[in-house]
C-alpha cells in the first residue's frame, strides 16, 4: 500500500492534492490542512477471481420486515423522528454546545430502558457527572450502561460484546480511529467513525444516536460532512437564555422532514411542550403596539407565535435594522416594501423585528405578520388583540397565497381567536371554515387596514 498526501478542507470536507489557501468548494480560507491516507490499489476490476459477497437480486424477492419503530415515550422527540425510533437506524443529533443534547438523550434512555438495552458511551463527561445529571432528571433504569472512552475500535468491540438495542455516542467529535494520524474531531476523524458505526449500526440491527457540536471554528469538523451518511438528521436549536427548544428534522431517510418539537428546558431536564402555541403566546401584552401573532406551520403542525416589530427615529443617517427569529434579508425586504408599497417612511427609523419565545420561523408565510407589527409600531397603533394573521408578502406589496391554510385556521380557531387575516388566494381552501371571520386581503395596505 502506498502513501498518499491529501488537504481536506476542515470546513466542508473537500479534498484535493494540492494546497490551496481558499477552499474552491466552499469559499472559506486557510481551511485546508494535510492528511496522508492510504492508497489501497485495485486493479482487479472485473477479474474473475474478486470475491462478490452480494447478487442483484428482483425488486420483488426482497424481503421486508415491517420497519420496527420503538418509542421514546418522549412525545416531541417521536414526532419528530416520524414516530419512532427505527431499529438499526444511524441518527445525528446536532446543534450548538449547551443547547441540551445529552440532557435530551439520556431522558429518552429511561423509557427506552424500560424493555431494552441501552449503552450510553461519553466522551466529554465522566460516569459520575452522567449519574448526578441522570438523578436529576429522573432516569433511574438499571438497563442503562455508561461507557467513558473514545477509542473507536474499544467502542465497537464493546458495543458487539454487550449487544445493547441503542448506543448514544456524546460526542462523534470524541472519538477517534486510533488507525488515523489525525486529531479526533477533524474531518477524516469523524468521517471514518461515522462510517464505522453506521457499520456497526446496519450489521447489528443497534439503533445508534450520535452527538455532533455546530462550531464555527473552522478546525473542527461540522456535522455537515455527516449528513450524507446517516440515516437522520436532526438540529436542536434555541437561545442559551430563553427555556425553549426546538428540535427540526432535516433529514429523515424513515420519515417527512421539517417536522419539529418543542421542549422546555427546566430544572428537571427537558420538558414536552405539547400545546406550543399557548405556551408561546402566553405572556402577550394587550394594547401595545408593534405586536401581532402569526400562525405558521411547520412540518405538519402549525403553530402560532407572537411577532414584535419596534421602530424608532434613527439618530444616525440611515435607520438600522436588527431581525431576531427572522431571516435578516427577508425583514429588510418587507420594510423596503412598506416604505415602498405603503409609504412609510421607514429608512429614517431603526427597526427591530423578534419572535418571541426565542424561535427561528424562516417560513415567508410570517411575512404579513412581520409587516403588520411594524406598521402597528410605526403608526402607534396596537393590532387588535383576536387577531392572527398568515401570507407571503411579494415584491409589488401584493399578498400571496401559502399552503395549509386549512390546519393554520383550525389551529387558529383551537386557541380562541375571533378574526384571522389571510391571503385572498386561499379562499376556495377554506370555504368549508366556519366559527371564524376570515378577512381575505390582495395587498398589504388591505391587511393593515384590517388588522390595525
Ligand atoms: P447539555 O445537555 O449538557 O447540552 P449539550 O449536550 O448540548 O452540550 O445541556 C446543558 C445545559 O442544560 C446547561 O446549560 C444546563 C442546562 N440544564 C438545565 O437547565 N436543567 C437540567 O436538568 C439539565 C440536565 C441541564
Ligand atoms: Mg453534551
């Protein structure tokens, strides 16, 4: 086997022969260092005597077994996994350090436990902070085992050897392949141990969860190079300082993506929030201006949250803009509109856009609640409290029609709203809805008006 030196740029995983100061797959610099890999020479194609372990085989004489899901008893966390968690599956938690990941899965350890076997390998904590925060939130099983290590090749040789249902690796940026002269958490650190247990996931029908941190330091490998390889994806995603989480599936080769969760984060571990709406909208101060609530929908569930939009005279020469929950760009295009469209005067103010609760809302169906708080705080005047609005704002000011107005409006009806404003292009949706004045607008000066 001969040796061979290649740069992988630690930031998307791009690999090449020679250096290079920016990387030409992703743009970022300085993020290509050097790897020497192993060059395993086949030229054996199509001889005769290579060994062919599988055969084509006809779609139909493959056999199935009806995928068996197991359940976390943790509500949110099923829902988001489209059910269950599927045996022999390979699942990447991912999100940023603190936002409560190992908190989440040792919580779904204990009902997990209950009829099966669990194996919990940490590499960042030791067994005895495991069992202080495990005590804390209540998991008290005696089918959980704890692991500290993180050499890749004790990990699997443990993990044939008690053959446990689910094993949760806190962290994939941990462990390492003692076989590799990287770091571990470098790109071809975590990539071969991805592979490695997607192996032991698949051939020993172990259902396997992985731990991946978001950093933006560029040296350690994001669990993007990750995604192609596991079966789920899923981000935990919140403000440190607001209690809720929102767990979002990005990928999900067994279920529909974009479904999401919501958790509170409290004392005793994780809590399911199952009636977001209300928990999000609790706390809505009445009478003022520059708040109004937006029903959205996310994956299958729809869900209303409160919208605040604050502008001030600005002291400098042109206004700035903040956007808290909301696409940046996005918020500046619709106080680009309203200036445009409605002609308010908004590039001499400052403006600040945030969704409560501490959420990331990037549906353009939030559009016309986004621009209807600002318009109530630019004029002075608070939207009517019963009122919930939803529609996509288009360059020209003209409101246009989203999908699933029919769940947003039941929903919206659930929590006891009188009034909601929608786009006029939803009409033949809804026709059937009763038990609520649906006011459908063209434009954004219709909705103000009928909001305001
Ligand atoms: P943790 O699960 O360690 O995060 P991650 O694994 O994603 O890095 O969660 C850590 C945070 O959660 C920490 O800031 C403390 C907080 N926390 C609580 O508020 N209550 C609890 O019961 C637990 C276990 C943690
Ligand atoms: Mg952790």
């Amino acid at each position: 086997m001969k040796k061979k030196t290649v740069y992988v740029c630690s930031n998307c995983g791009y690999d090449t022969v020679k250096w290079m100061g920016q990387c030409p797959n992703c743009g970022e610099w300085n993020t290509l260092s050097e790897f020497s890999v192993s060059e395993n020479k086949r030229n054996n194609f199509g001889d005769e005597k290579s060994i062919r372990k599988n055969k084509p085989m006809a779609i139909a004489d493959i056999d199935v077994n009806a995928e068996i899901r197991i359940k976390s008893g943790i509500e949110e966390f099923d829902r988001v996994l489209g059910g269950g968690i599927v045996k022999g599956s390979l699942t990447l938690i991912s999100g940023e350090p603190g936002i409560g990941k190992s908190t989440l899965l040792l919580q779904a350890c204990q009902k997990l436990a209950d009829e099966n076997s669990v194996l919990y390998i940490s590499g960042e904590e030791s067994p005895a902070q495991i069992k202080i925060r495990a005590e804390r939130t209540g998991v008290t099983s005696d089918n959980i085992k704890i692991l500290a290590e993180t050499n890749l090749e004790d990990i699997v040789f443990t993990a044939k050897e008690e053959n446990p249902s689910f094993i949760i690796i806190d962290s994939v940026q941990t462990i390492y392949d003692p076989k590799l002269p990287s770091a571990p958490g470098s790109v071809t650190q975590v990539r071969e141990c991805t592979m490695a247990l997607m192996q032991l996931a698949k051939q020993n029908e172990i259902s396997v969860f992985l731990v991946g941190h978001v950093n933006k330091d560029g040296n350690i490998a994001g669990p993007k190079i990750m995604e192609h390889m596991v079966d789920t994806v899923l981000y935990f995603e919140g403000e440190k300082h607001i209690s809720y989480r929102l767990l979002r599936a990005a990928k999900n080769r067994f279920g529909s993506t974009n479904e999401i969760g919501l958790f509170e984060m409290t004392a005793e571990g994780l809590k399911d929030v199952s009636n977001p709406s209300a928990a999000l909208l609790s706390g809505r101060p009445e009478n003022v201006s520059g708040s109004c609530v937006a029903a959205t929908l996310e994956g299958t569930r729809p869900m209303l949250s409160e919208i605040q939009g604050l502008v001030t005279k600005t002291v400098y020469g042109s206004g700035r803009r903040t956007a808290a929950g909301v696409d940046y760009n996005r918020a500046v295009l619709l106080l680009a509109i309203l200036e445009k469209r409605v002609g308010m005067m908004l590039s001499s103010y400052d403006a600040y856009i945030n969704v409560v609760g501490g959420l990331r809302l990037d549906e353009p169906a939030i559009d016309m609640a986004v621009a209807v708080s600002i318009a109530s705080s630019y004029l002075d005047k608070p939207v009517s409290a019963d009122v919930v609005l939803f529609g996509e704002i288009g360059l020209s000011g003209e409101v246009r029609a989203v999908s699933g107005a029919v769940q947003r409006i039941q929903e919206i009806k659930r929590l006891g709203y009188k009034k909601c404003i929608l786009p006029e292009g939803c009409r033949a949706d809804v026709r059937n809805i009763e038990g609520i004045e649906l006011v459908f607008v063209k434009d954004i000066s219709q909705a103000i008006k009928a909001a305001i």
